[in-house]
C-alpha cells in the first residue's frame, strides 16, 4: 500500500467570498481548514456550494476574496506542481481527450514527483501499481479508458490521486459511480491513509455514509456553513429538515450507534 510519508500539512480558509459572473448567488465562508488524521464530509443540498469551495480550495478556480493556506504558503503564490506534491484533488467528472491505457492514466499523478528526466523510477511504478491495488483497478491496468464502466474509470482516477501521495486530499462525490462494496472499500482505504496524518476533505451526498465513516461533517446551505461538528451534532432534525426540506426520519446505526437518515414513507391507501 502507498503511504503518506509527507509532514503533516494543514489547509485553511479565512475570509474567502466568492460570486459567479451574471449570478446572485455567493460563497461567503469566514472560517474553514482541514486537521491532519481526519476525514472531513462536506454536505448539503444541490447548489450549497460544495464544489465551489472545493475547487477553490484546491487551487483550480481562481481566488477573488480571501485567503488560502496550505501550511505557511499562500495558494496563491503557489505553482501547480508544487500544489500536487501536497494537495490532491478528484473533481466530480474528468474529461478524457485521449484514450490512454490505465497504468498511463495512474502513472500521471507521479508527474510531480518526477525528477528532470521525466522518467518514472521503479520506487514510482511500485506507488502506481499499489494504488491501482487499492482502488481493486489492477487487473484493469492494461485496458484502455473507453473500454471501462463508470464505475471502473472512477476507481481508476482515484488511483491516479492517490498516486500523488498528497497530504491533503480534496474529493469531490468520489463513489458517486461505485457500487457498495466499492464505495465501503474506499472509504476503508481513507480510513487507512488518515492514520498516517493525511487530511481528506469529501464533498458527498450520501449522508449516512458520511455519519458512518466521518469524524466531522460540515454541513452547507445557500454558500453558507450552516453547521460544522460531529455527526450527532450536525445530524439533528429540525437543521436537516430546514436545509433538506422534506419529512426525514432519523435512525441510529444498529453496529456504531451513529446517526442515520432515511426519508419519511407513507403509502397511500
């Protein structure tokens, strides 16, 4: 398995506000950062502002207002290539323009890595072929990107960020496309990464995987943070009712005893 050998490295958030061109609708976050060991979910409704703040916070929006640190280093100021040796981000779709092979596609998140001559080492194609292992992709390593379901090019791009070996990890709905024993598969492999001091924050809309396999859920409305806690903390009827809309009905997990959301059901007669 590949592992955070990076120092612990922090990503923080002060005073960010953001607008679309032509648009009323605004992201105003005053406070956020990520801790090290610790998975982070990001939830709300559509149109919250999830993605938004992920894609600033990894660089590849541009910044109006505020600031963005990873560590002591502005974002900024920051190269791209330097952004990938510590930040590794996975947004909701990536467009392909060529049909590479898989183990092509993986061995492009060593690219920072990579000394002057551009070539990968043995100790780089060993990080490949573990990640491909990791995401269950590495009997996919030779078929090409259009010969996969959605499913298998997901667990494919998430070897190819895992690959990076980043310290901070940005995932935008990464299981939206697996089935359930890949999504609880990766949720076990982040599990795994944390321990190491790696810092992943998922933008999802699974709430009770969120509750399951999450320290910490921060919960948007509106481009706003309406609550940032605990499961139980954020996991409270009348907040999702207010944010959710909808009759709800919330549960305990009967193995962990965290909390769990079902929607209300009544059949009419």
């Amino acid at each position: 398995m590949a592992t955070n050998n990076k120092p612990p490295q922090t990503l923080s958030i002060s005073g960010l506000r953001y607008q679309y061109p032509d648009s009323k609708w605004n992201l105003a976050v005053d406070d956020f950062s990520l801790s090290e060991g610790e998975i982070t979910a990001i939830i709300g409704p559509n149109g919250s502002g999830k993605s938004t703040l992920l894609r600033l916070a990894a660089g590849v929006q541009p910044l109006s207002t505020g600031t963005i640190h990873i560590g002591q280093n502005d974002l900024k100021k920051m190269d791209r290539r330097s952004i990938a040796r510590v930040l590794g981000y996975l947004p909701q779709s990536t467009p392909y323009e060529f049909d590479h092979r898989v183990i092509n596609v993986v061995s492009m998140g060593r690219y920072a890595h990579l000394s002057l001559s551009g070539f990968l080492c043995e100790e780089d194609m060993n990080i490949v072929k573990q990640c491909l292992e990791q995401t269950d992709a590495l009997s996919l390593m030779n078929r090409r990107l259009s010969h996969l379901s959605g499913g298998e090019r997901q667990r494919v791009l998430l070897a190819s960020v895992l690959a990076q070996e980043p310290a901070i990890l940005l995932l935008d709905e990464p299981t939206s496309a697996l089935d359930l024993h890949h999504q609880v598969n990766f949720f076990d492999i982040l599990t795994r990464l944390v321990k190491g001091g790696l810092s992943v924050a998922v933008v999802m809309h699974d709430l009770n995987l969120a509750s399951l396999y999450c320290e910490r859920i921060v919960l948007m409305n509106h481009g706003r943070i309406v609550c940032d806690g605990t499961p139980d903390d954020v996991f409270q009827y009348d907040l999702l009712q207010d944010v959710y809309g909808g009759d709800i009905v919330l549960s305990k997990h009967p193995q962990v005893n965290r909390p769990v959301v079902f929607p209300r059901f009544e059949r009419e007669n």
